[in-house]
C-alpha cells in the first residue's frame, strides 16, 4: 500500500472521529437524540449552511466551530493526498499491478525466480519471459525487471502470501537467485511444502551450504566460485571446448543449440533401438549427445543398439527445425 493511501486512509479516519465526538458532544451538551446529534454534525463537518437543529448554547457553538475547524484541516490533508494519489500516477501503478496480478494468475506450470540481481537477471534472460514470474523485494531491482518486460512482483519471497501471488501451487520449477543461505533453505522448504512437486535449483555461494541444501530436497545447485573456477582451468586447457559450448548456450543466432527432451512412455521411439529410431534422419539432423535414465545416470555417447524407454531423457544437439522434430517425435 502506498504511502498517499495510507495517508488518505487515516484522514478518513480521523473525519470519522470528529464526527463521532460532534454526535456525542451535541447530545451531551444539548441533550438532544442521537438522529439530532448526528445531522447537527454532519451539516456543520459539511459546511452547507443549514440552521440549526435547534437554538445552540454557547459550549454548543464553541463545540461546533471546533467541528468545522478540525474538517477543513483533515478534508485538506485528505484532499491533497488523494490528489497527489491521482497526479503522480500512483492510482496508474496500482492497476497495472491489479493487471500484473492477474496475468500471473492464469499462469500454469511456469517458472518463478527469485532475486533479479546480476546472476537472476541473466537467468531471467535465458528463460521464456512470458512464462516466469519475478520476486524481487528491493524496489529498484523490481522496476528493472518489469522495465525489462517480466512479469515481477516486489516482495519477500520468504513469506507464503508472495510466493501465492507468484502462482507457487501451479508452478513447474522455481529458481532461487540470490545466494543468501538463510533465505534460500527458508524459500526452499516453503516451496516444497506449498508444491512438493516443484523442481528447485539453487544459487549458492557458500559451497559449505550445498550438503544442507541436498537434505531438504534441493534438486539443482549452482556454486558460481566452483563453476566459474573450473571454467578458467578448462578456457587454458580446452579453449575451442569452452568456446563452442558458450556459442550453443549463449547465442540465440547461432544455428545450433543443445536441448533435452524426455520421452513419455508410448510415443514413437519408445522401445526402439537408436538405429531404429534414426532421430538424425526423422528429424534433419538433431544428435543424440547423452541420455539420462531414470536413475540419474547418464549414456554418454549412446550405441546404435542401445534400446531407448519412456522416462529417458535425450540430449539432443541440433537445429531449432530438427529440435522442434524431435519433441514431436518424443511426446507422440
């Protein structure tokens, strides 16, 4: 709630008051009945002009110019905020965040990031921006997210009532960005009792938290020091390597990508060899670089004879077309 509402809230409030007090001193001063009491104050807060209810004593008339001073005073202040409401275009930012709302609302199996710092911005940047939802609780960091087109919310993503606004029940996965260990296992265990089928992946930096974030059911965990240390040794050691893979995950130009697809169990490669199922052919080129069983482990480099089952998770190489192919071949 802005602050111009607050404001506006408590001169209602303190207008409520004074006609409260003018009723009750009216009765108590004049003896008149409440309907009396209550028209006495009302056409005096209002200033209409009407006579008086009846003759006034003098604490009567004291009484109510204290009425109509204290209303001038208060209705101004009220007055004032709510124009400040309407001009500085606060009455605009709270529909547009009606309207935000509701747009998230209809969201269904999307993913939710936590945190638009430097590392949530460019995880943001990688994901299909009309399907992910932004918690962000430091106000410039929010702005810079919804300037950047992504559906955000400003807020604690430790409290349940944002995690709901941000669709956490129907949510697919939820990435949490910030790197703070307290904030993280709190988001994480709040996730997981909200949606317990929610994939988590998680940015840490203090590699000393990874086991804690194993035990409470942290599926994916990223340690930016040990990545981004590995990644120096390998530019030295493997530099064409590291080169070609940041070309594939980086460049949305770039002719071919890396993507996984997992194959549903009846579709038509389900029970097939790889040379039976000749993905390359099928779908003009797509490679199959590993697969990932059920059991987390990995084919790499699979045989023409290796038999491929619903629940497999290929990783394909291979143009968008062919990658498009492929899914099509994986769900039917």
């Amino acid at each position: 709630m802005s602050d111009s509402i607050k404001r506006v809230i408590i001169a209602v409030l303190i207008l409520l008051g004074i006609l409260f007090a003018g009723t009750v001193g009216f009765s108590y001063f004049e003896g008149w009945n409440f309907l009396d009491s209550l028209w006495m104050t009302v056409i005096t807060m209002s200033t209409v002009g009407f006579n008086e209810v009846h003759p006034l004593h003098t604490v009567s008339r004291v009484l109510a110019m204290f009425v109509i001073g204290c209303t001038l005073l208060v209705g101004g202040y009220a007055i004032g905020n709510i124009s400040a409401f309407l001009i500085e275009g606060e009455m605009g930012d709270l529909l547009k965040g009606h309207k935000m709302e509701r747009k998230i609302g209809r969201l269904k199996d999307h993913v939710i990031l936590t945190g638009f710092g430097l590392v949530g911005h460019e995880a943001a940047k990688a994901w299909d921006r009309e399907n992910l939802v932004v918690i962000e609780k430091n106000e410039n960091r929010y702005e810079n997210a919804v300037e950047h087109g992504f559906k955000a919310i400003q807020g604690d993503a430790t409290q349940d009532e944002i995690l709901e606004k941000a669709g956490i029940k129907a949510a697919h996965g939820i990435i949490l960005a910030t790197g703070v260990v307290a904030e993280t296992i709190l988001i994480s265990l709040t996730a997981r009792e909200m949606n317990p089928s929610i994939i988590i992946s998680a940015r840490i930096d203090d590699i000393h938290a990874v086991s804690k974030l194993r035990k409470i059911g942290v599926e994916h965990i990223v340690t930016p020091s040990v990545i981004g240390g590995k990644r120096l040794a390998a530019s030295i050691e493997h530099p064409a390597i590291v080169d070609f893979l940041d070309l594939v995950m980086k460049r949305d130009d770039l002719s071919l990508k890396l993507e996984e697809l997992k194959l549903e169990s009846g579709c038509s490669l389900d029970g097939k060899t790889q040379i039976e199922s000749d993905i390359r052919k099928n779908t003009g080129g797509a490679l199959v670089m590993s697969i990932r069983k059920d059991n987390g482990k990995y084919v790499v480099s699979p045989q023409p004879d290796h038999r491929l089952h619903g629940g497999d998770t290929l990783i394909l190489l291979g143009t968008d077309d062919a990658l498009e192919k492929a899914v099509d071949l994986g769900i039917v």
